[in-house]
C-alpha cells in the first residue's frame, strides 16, 4: 500500500492560532477520505510559522523532506499532499522548478489539494509542468511584489518617525492611540521598571500591582516581560530616539536590561517574612525556612533538614525568628550602604549605565551590519551606517573612560532613610534589595555568623551565639562577638503583657533611654518603671 506524507506550512506566527492549520489538515484529511488506496504516515512535516521567502523552510520541515524522497524513506509510489503549490515555497522560478521536478523525477507523486492536480512523472500529464511553472511564477511575484511594499512603507515610516513625527503602530497601553502617555497608568509602569530592577520576579511585580487599575487588570506574568525588553518605555523605535514619550528614565531602563541579561535567576522577594531569603544554612547552604508553632513563637531551621531530616543536613538547631531579626537589625548596616547607593546614583553613574546600555545596542547593530556586507557585498548605504555606528562606539567608549571613577558612598542619612521607609511601607522591596546587595545570615547549630559591618562596633564579620530562652525572665539570651550578652525579649511575653496592664491604670511620665543596643519607651509612676517596649537602633 503507497504512503501519503503531508507538508503543512505557512508564514506568520499569529496564524498558528487562525484556521490555515486547521484548514490545511482538514484537506489532507478528506483527500485520505476519498483515496483509502494511501496510508498515511505517521511522520508529519511542518513549518509553522515560516516563511517560504526566505529560504528558512529549507533548513526545516520541507528541508527534511527533500532529505527523506533522496534517501528513500519517500519511496517511488508514494505520494507528498500540500495545499497549494506556493506552500513549498515562494522562491525564484528557476530554484523552485529545480525543487519540485526533483520530486516527481523520483517517481514520488506531489498532490495540490486545493485543486486536486497531480504532478508526476506520467507522460499523459505533461501538461500539468506547465500549470506548475505558472503557479511557480505567479507566487514569487505575488511575494516579491508584497515584499517590497512593505520595505517601502517601513521606510516611510521611518524616515517619518526620524524627523519627528511619531510612527503609528501598536504600542504598549500606557500610550494612548495617538502616542500621548496615559498619565494615570505611567506610575505604574515605573513600579514595574523598579520593582524587577530592585529584584523582584514578574509573577511576585503581578501580585503587587493587580488591582490598581482597570488597564492592568488583564495583565500577565509574560506581558510584564515584554514590557521590560521593550524599548518603547524610553521613548526609542527600533534605534530612533524620541519617537515617543518615555516612562521611565533611561538609567532605570538599562539597569532592567543589565538583570535582563545578566543571566542569573530573579531571588523571590518573600511577600510574608522580612527574614525570607536572607538566612542560610551554615553546612548544606539551603534558606533556612519559617516555622510558626502555637505553643512557641516563630522560629527558622534549614529546609533541607526539614523536608528530608538526616538525608537533607545535619543541621537540627532551630533559631527563633526574633533572635535573626535582631542580629539583622545590627548587621544589615553595609548591605544598605550598598542598597541606597544603587537607589542614589549620582548624574555620572546614571550617565555610565545608559553608556553601557547603548553600547551594548550599538554592538549590536554593527555586528548586524558586517554581516549584512559580509552577505551584499560593499553596498553603500551599508557601509555609511556601519562608518556611523563605528564612529558613535567610539565616542561612547571615551566617554565612559571619562566617567569610570570611583562612586560616591552612600551616606548614614541615605541608608536610614531608605531602610526606615521600607520597613513601613515594602518590606518585600527591601527583602529584594538585601538579597540583591549579597546580605546572609548564616546559621550553623547556635552559631550565627554576618560577613558584614556591626552597626556600632563595625568590624568585617559578626559572630554571634544563641544560649537559648530563659523561661523565668521571659528573654532570649545572645552573646555578640564573643564578650557582649544580650537578653531580647519574647515575642508576647506574659510578663511584658502583665506590666502593660499594670501601665493602663497607673499614671505615668513617657521617655526613651538608649540601653546600648536599642531604644526603650519607658514609662515612670509611682511605682516604679514599667517597660512598654523597644524600638529598632536604626
């Protein structure tokens, strides 16, 4: 029994979800049908999404098939079904003719569906070659004729959008149809910039933005991706600048494209714990995760030795949360040094990264114009842009040199301010940029370990030892550095609550006394002092 392969193919990725595949598998089917003399084959060959233009569908599907008539897997007597002729491509005449006689000549019937002709090596249907080379003829010039129409209405409209005239397409919804910013929209969209520049994921940037307005309401993890790589957000068309207005500022937009391409994986910026991602396992190096019990307050142990016990780590000793957050609240002093630096450029580092960025394009563009000499020859509108880019390279490139010195530090006035702001208002965005400045803490049994600078003391690495809860006093007991003892105390503690009641029926005065480590509030009565709290030392 002869075998029918079928070839299926067409041109634009959008028609992947259009009727031509349903369309074209729907003829093959009804062909097989009528001529229950054929099997099909089990192997299908398909370009989906690829033009017959340019010579990549050779280096597919229809490429493979070719290589199974030749090689015999398409033996004489088989038969290759397509839809219309122009769907093996829209070649020139003379290499299309070339491709198909190829297929008949090895005795392999080639079926158009769309009008039922069959092209083979039968004398009796030698009129059916001349029916191909006009059909031949006729798809070539439909899409060299189309071809260039479309270059030329691309290049009207780039020389349009040169001089300053704006280019109309479809663009992101923070555009309106006319190419004005939505204003109301435009914050929103800096968040995002922001946010995956600070660290944050685009399923977790989602989460935060949903919600605030209609336009983003059908908003999506990939839609928010595109929109990072799109440089319609500074206001460029393809490489012509000013075509729009920007949403964001240029330093902002390289800083995404420098994540973007920086290869490494977006940490996920917790949404519950500000502790999340930034506490280590001392031995297997896996995050130490959140443990909430309802008879004791919320501690933190390796993951690795909770999912899979000795087989994970050995690493048993479980830190209460408080305890880490206080050793944070000591040790995150450098790491936001560092955070508020890259939240406080100065007009030079800004101008060094929009520097990079545009290099990196412009690299681009060069090596895209070589290849194109390398493929035409020495045209010379070719060599004229490549002489422009070159020359706009090495301007970039001086001025970098110029502007590589040593960045100004963040001030103790910048790193408060930012840390105080975060803890009020995002702790997530804060989680993101400690992660992002390298911040841990690192835990190994009671042993509590900071590579970073003690707020007071300073010092390059912070040791610190956890002797566990002292039940009589309510406090968590901390050695720092191997000669200062700390007793913190517990989260809800009874004691704590029992003053708080005495301190509502007592008359009081209120200060604020600096024990060494934190602020107390403190009131005074009476009858004696009665502690209400504390509050973080920066």
């Amino acid at each position: 029994m002869p075998t029918a392969f079928s070839y299926i193919r067409f041109s634009s990725a959008q028609q992947q979800h259009g009727a031509s595949l349903a369309r074209q598998e729907d003829m093959v089917g009804k062909w097989l049908v009528a001529h229950p003399a054929y099997q099909r084959s089990t192997q299908r060959f398909e370009d989906l999404g690829i033009s017959g233009y340019s010579r990549k569908h050779l280096d597919n599907a229809f490429g493979r098939l070719l290589a199974a008539i030749e090689s015999g897997v398409i033996k004489p007597g088989d038969c290759v079904l397509i839809e219309a002729i122009d769907r093996a491509g829209r070649l020139a005449p003379s290499i299309m003719l070339n491709l198909l006689t190829d297929i008949v000549n090895a005795g392999v019937s080639l079926i158009s569906l769309d009008d039922g002709v069959i092209y083979d090596s039968d004398p009796a249907k030698s009129n059916n070659l001349f029916l191909l080379v006009a059909k031949v003829q006729q798809a070539h010039q439909y899409s060299d004729s189309l071809s260039r129409r479309v270059k030329d209405a691309y290049a009207r409209k780039r020389e349009k959008a040169a001089m300053g005239g704006g280019a109309k397409r479809r663009t992101p919804l923070w555009l309106s149809s006319e190419g004005t910013l939505v204003e109301d929209v435009a914050p929103y969209i800096v968040q995002i910039f922001q946010d995956y520049a600070d660290g944050i994921g685009e399923r977790r940037i989602l989460t935060r933005i949903r919600g605030q307005h209609q336009l983003l309401d059908n908003l999506n993890p990939t839609t928010i991706k595109k929109w990072l790589k799109n440089p319609t957000a500074i206001g460029r068309w393809n490489d012509i600048e000013n075509v729009y207005p920007a949403v964001v500022s240029k330093e902002l937009w390289y800083r995404v494209q420098k994540r973007l391409t920086d290869g490494s994986k977006i940490k996920s910026a917790s949404t519950k714990y500000l502790l999340s991602g930034l506490v280590k396992c001392g031995r297997c190096g896996k995050n130490f995760g959140v443990v909430n019990t309802k008879k004791s307050p919320a501690a933190m142990l390796c993951m690795g030795r909770h999912r899979l016990g000795d087989a994970g780590c050995s690493n048993s000793r479980s830190i209460p949360m408080h305890v880490l957050d206080f050793v944070r609240s000591q040790t995150m002093y450098g790491a936001m040094q560092r955070a508020a630096a890259s939240q406080n450029l100065t007009s030079g580092e800004k101008r060094l990264i929009e520097i990079e960025g545009e290099l990196t394009e412009l690299q681009r563009q060069s090596a895209n114009l070589a290849d194109s000499l390398a493929e035409f020859g020495m045209l010379a509108p070719i060599r004229a842009k490549l002489e422009q880019v070159t020359a706009s390279i090495q301007k970039l490139e001086q001025d970098r040199a110029l502007l590589k010195t040593a960045p100004a530090p963040a001030t103790l006035g910048d790193m408060i301010d930012l840390q105080h702001t975060l803890m009020d208002d995002d702790e997530q965005r804060l989680n993101a940029l400690l992660q992002g400045v390298g911040y841990a803490i690192i835990c190994d049994g009671t042993t509590i370990t900071v590579d970073e600078p003690h707020l007071q003391t300073k010092g390059e690495c912070q040791v610190y030892e956890y002797k566990g809860s002292h039940r009589a006093t309510e406090t968590y007991r901390v050695i720092e550095n191997n000669h200062t003892e700390h007793h913190l105390d517990m989260p809800n503690s009874k004691l704590v609550e029992a003053m708080i009641a005495e301190f509502e029926n007592t008359p009081i005065t209120q200060t604020l006394r600096w024990n060494g480590t934190e602020f107390i509030e403190v009131v005074q009565s009476d009858e004696g002092v009665v502690a209400m709290g504390s509050q973080e030392a920066f």
